[in-house]
C-alpha cells in the first residue's frame, strides 16, 4: 500500500515473489480483478485458490507462485481497495484547496464520493462488510481511517478558518469513524445505500465539524 501524507505507514501484502516483469504484473492484477468478480458475484466463500486460478485462467502453479494461499490473495485485494480509498480522499483535498470548500460542501461531497465508491465496488461491500481480513489487514483499515482523517484535517486547516492542533487532529478521525459505521450500516441494508441513514449521516456530521470549526477557530479564544 502507499502512505498518504500524515498516516501512519502501512505494508505490501507479503507476496512470495515480487513481480519482475510486465507479464508477471499483470498475472497478478488479473488474479486479483478475478478475485474481485466472485467476491461481488458470489461472496467470500466462492474464493479459493482453484476458482480463482479458474476465473484468471491462469494455472493453479502459478498463482501460488506470487500468492502462497487464499488469505494473501484477500489481503492484497483489501489493500488495493484502500489505496484507492486514499486516493480519493487525497483528490477531495487537492479540489478543496482550489475551491475553499465550507464543512457543510466537505460532508455532502465526502458522503457523496464514498457512498458512490461503495455503490460501484460490490467486492469491496463483500470483502469488507464480512470482515474476512487478517490482522495485518485490520490494522491497515486503522491507519487508512487516520490517513482519511488527516485528509480531512488539511481540508479544514485550509480554509484558513481553524488552526491546527491535536484536538483537532482528534475530532476529524471521529468524523471518520462515524461517518464509516453509518455507510457500513446504510449498504447493509440496502445495496444502494438506505437514503435516510445516507441524510442522517450527513446531518450528523455537518454538526460535528460546525462544533469542529466553533472549538478550533483561527479567532476563538479557548486552546486544545
């Protein structure tokens, strides 16, 4: 995985050989799009070793050269589904900055963006929602939650409205933390997401980061 600015630094998933070559490169990204497939189509019984070998059409042999058993295979996938999850936060900032985004533009489009992510990526709900992950994976989660919550933080410190401090480095990675138990709860009961737990999301979290921008206010008194 990459490190985001402010995250803590998370691992490559621990491949029995590192890939060399393009052809081997793509072995790799084609057992793991095939690996998506079933997760979404079937769900994380449907991966093993053989099936997805199968659904690659890539020998068994192979396969085992990069990928010693189904569990690295599951943590490879996780670890690109929370690479592209930074991304996108890294992107939101990078918009932000341009457009000097108020806390209430912040929680429509992060809500937004992530509600759509997890619209468009079956295998990531199916992954993920299980908990099917080592726990090398969960402490991956843990720290791509703090590189969000970073993301965040530099959102809200580039307004020029807040400073920075640990409080508020605090605040935002609770933002996060609810924010994901309610998405995780509102695709659970609806693929598309259950409309009224997406807009309580939203109402909750605009309070939290209005409370946010009044405590660490760039004019405020009272210090953290």
């Amino acid at each position: 995985m990459k490190v985001s600015s402010g995250s803590a630094t998370t691992s490559e998933p621990a491949l029995r050989r590192v890939p060399q070559q393009a052809r081997s490169r793509a072995l790799i990204q084609r057992v793991l799009d095939s690996a998506e497939e079933l997760l979404a189509s079937e769900g994380v019984e449907a991966l093993t070793t053989t099936r997805i070998a199968r659904e690659a059409n890539v020998a068994v042999g192979s396969l085992y050269q990069y990928f010693p058993d189904k569990r690295t295979i599951v943590d490879a996938l996780a670890a690109r589904y929370l690479d592209e999850f930074e991304g996108l936060m890294d992107e939101m900032a990078e918009h932000a900055a341009g457009e000097r985004w108020a806390a209430d533009d912040l929680v429509d489009r992060l809500i937004d963006a992530y509600a759509d992510r997890y619209r468009r990526e079956p295998g990531y709900r199916a992954l993920w929602f299980g908990r099917h992950l080592s726990d090398e994976l969960r402490q991956a989660d843990r720290q791509n939650k703090a590189a969000l919550a970073d993301g965040v933080r530099r959102i809200l410190t580039g307004t020029g409205a807040v400073r920075d401090s640990k409080g508020l480095r605090t605040a935002c990675f609770a933002a996060v933390l609810t924010a994901d138990a309610l998405l995780v709860e509102a695709f659970q009961q609806d693929p598309k997401g259950e409309p009224a737990l997406l807009g309580e999301a939203k109402r909750i979290l605009r309070c939290h980061l209005a409370d946010v921008v009044s405590r660490y206010s760039r004019t405020g008194s009272r210090r953290r």
